[in-house]
C-alpha cells in the first residue's frame, strides 16, 4: 500500500505510487519513454529534476519544519521563497529550456 498520494491503482490491484514513477509508467504506455537505455535515462533525468524543482518549491512554503503549518513560520518562507525565485528558479528554467531544446523528439 502506498504511503501518500499520488498514487494509482492498477486493474490487476497493483499499486504504483511516487511522482517520478507515476510519471515514467505512464510514459511508456504512452510510447513517450525510449527503449534505448542512454535515452531512457535521459527522460529520467529530466524527470528527476521536476521533481527536485516540486522539492525545492515545497521548501519554500516549509523553511523550518514541514510538522509545522505555513502560517508559523511565514517570515522565514517569505525570505525562503524570495532567495528561490532569484537564484534557483532561473537556473532550474534555463537547464529545463536548454534540455528541452537539445535532446530531441523525447523531450518535445
């Protein structure tokens, strides 16, 4: 059983949980995720990197202790959240863009 949302449950009762693997699975019956390992591993890459930018956001709202609500902690977010969109943000969009623009019909 899964420990949290997202998760999904397939018709042979099969439960598959976790962002990335959710994203993956659905990718390949799509037909969007390569066979070639080297490519493969690409997609998963860029995958990884989503998911660590959903991360490094959710960090934002949860600076201190994520046991603790938004509201109890709201000035260290606001300063959190301003160094992010700065520094961070744009390098995770420039690497996203320039991914998206050089590995080809995977990462259309």
């Amino acid at each position: 059983r899964p420990l949290a949302p997202p998760f999904a449950r397939l018709a042979d009762g099969t439960y598959l949980f976790q962002t990335a693997n959710l994203v993956m699975y659905v990718g390949e019956l799509g037909g969007l995720v390569p066979a070639a390992p080297v490519a493969r591993a690409a997609v998963q890459q860029v995958v990884m990197t989503v998911m660590d930018l959903v991360s490094e956001v959710h960090d934002t709202h949860h600076p201190t202790s994520t046991a603790l609500f938004y509201e109890d902690q709201k000035p260290a977010a606001l300063e959190k959240a301003r160094v992010f969109r700065a520094a961070r943000l744009p390098k995770f969009l420039f690497h996203l863009e320039q991914t998206l623009a050089t590995r080809g019909e995977y990462m259309c």
